[in-house]
C-alpha cells in the first residue's frame, strides 16, 4: 500500500530512479511483462469508468500512444483484447469497457468467473477528469454545470464502480484464481500537478480514511495480506487539457515528467508479475 503522500518533489525523486524517458525504453518494458504473462497463459485486467482513459494508458504503456503519428481511439463499449500469442491466442491484456452494458457485464464475467487465471488488475481512475460523450455531456451538464460539482460526481461513480470490482475480485479469488495484485492508477496527473491538489488526489485515492484506501484494506484482510498486494500510482497518458462548459484545467507536465511516471507505473506491475 502507498507509504508517503503525493507531493511534486516526492514524484520527481520516484521518477529519478527510473530515469528513462525514451519510447524504446518504455515499449521494451513493456514486453518483457506481457512476455511474463503470456509464459503464465494468465492476464491482466484494466477496469475503470468509462472515459477515464483505459485504452489510452494502454497504449502509453505499450509506447504506441508516444508515436508522432498516434491518434487516440474513439470511446468503446465492447471489450478490448491485446497481445495475442500465436495460435494459441492467449490474451495478455483484457481492457474492460467502463459503461453500464451487457458487454461489460460479460466481459468482467470472462474475466473474473471464466478458466485462465487473472494475474493482476490496473483499475483506472482520474479524480473526477472523466471526457464523456457530447449525448452524454449535454445531459451532465443540465444538472452539473460547475467544474467542480462535475467531478465530484464523477468521483463518486468511480467509488461505486470500485466497489462493483471488488467483488468479482473477492469471488475470483474464492475460485483460486487470483488476482495477487491491484494497482490503482490514479490518471490525467498533469491536470493536477501541484501540492495541494496532489495531496487531495492521494488522500481521496490512496490514504487511510478514503473510501478506496477503506475497500483495498478490507480485501486484503479478507484475502490475506501475503496473497494480495495494492498499490496506488498516479500517472498520465496523453497531456491534454480539460474543458468542462466554460471551464478548463491547463496539462502542466512535460513529456519527459509523463514518460518517468508512465515508467513507474511499469515498473510496479512488473515487479509484481515477478514476485507473484
């Protein structure tokens, strides 16, 4: 579990200790894990909300999305499906879709309930930052005008959404078949970089007393701490601004901050398929 606040000179000395920023570097990383799982003929899950940034972050953490010619995908209400080996077609990563659906419930079905192990989940979350639908954003919009009241909201929905994950995961592991592991991605940092909103990301999401830090605390009891293990990093994908109605939230991180991040992240999961 996280030992030591967010802060921007606590993220500057974590991301000096993985000083690479090049996508070569990233992509390279990025195999070796995906490697691992395949040799495993298990998975990783990515969970989160719809419009929270699964398959962006995905593809950052491939070093596809760091090309000069990539071009973010459209909003997907099916299951994504990565990495698949050769005629055995063992997929390495599964992205869940993030809203209500039949697909949704079917996919965390397969996931979760369904033959091949789950190594580990990257639940995704993006304290309130969440990009909707233009349908879906004039509906909000009626009710949640303000920037802040916005992601409250939206902050909300990812606690339940949680909650929901939490579940299969307690159920998966009733079957033997894991996860050892979740990471709580905390995403879109660049649209928060800076101490004060940092510290409110890190007590919402990964500090005793939030409603995260509470549920992750309680699976591990109920699972046991030597066969679970939770961490929660925050991380970016694309540096973007936010625009809500009339507000916006400038991207204040440079490429090189974004990629140390994006290694961090990394790093945490390949650790974890080692030591699993």
């Amino acid at each position: 579990m996280p030992v030591e606040p967010w802060s921007v000179a606590t993220l500057a000395v974590r991301a000096s200790m993985t000083a690479y920023s090049e996508r070569q570097q990233i992509a390279s990383t990025w195999h070796r894990i995906i490697t691992k799982i395949m040799h495993r003929q298990s998975s990783i899950a990515i969970t989160g909300v719809g419009g929270v940034g699964k398959t962006v972050l995905s593809d950052y953490l491939s070093g596809d999305g760091l090309s000069i010619h990539y071009s973010p995908p459209g909003r997907s209400v099916n299951q994504e499906r990565k990495e698949l080996y050769s005629s055995k077609r063992l997929t390495a990563l599964t992205i869940v879709p993030g809203q209500v659906s039949p697909q949704k419930d079917k996919s965390l079905d397969e996931l979760f309930d369904g033959q091949r192990r789950v190594d580990g989940v990257i639940h995704v979350v993006s304290n309130g930052f969440i990009t909707l639908r233009e349908q879906d954003a004039r509906e909000l919009a009626q009710e949640h005008n303000d920037l802040e009241r916005f992601r409250e909201f939206q902050r909300n929905k990812e606690v339940e959404e949680f909650k929901e994950l939490i579940g299969h995961v307690k159920s998966s592991h009733r079957k033997g078949k894991g996860p050892s592991w979740l990471l709580l991605a905390v995403n879109k940092v660049d649209l928060y970089y800076e101490d004060t909103s940092l510290k409110g990301a890190y007590r919402h999401y990964a500090a005793p007393g939030g409603q995260f830090f509470a549920c992750l605390d309680q699976l591990g009891a109920s699972l046991g701490r030597t066969d679970f293990e939770w961490d929660a990093l925050p991380v970016c994908a694309s540096l973007s601004n936010f625009i809500w109605e009339e507000e916006g939230v400038p991207s204040r991180l440079l490429p090189d901050q974004r990629n140390k991040l994006l290694l961090g992240l990394l790093k945490a999961i390949d650790d974890r398929i080692s030591a699993s």
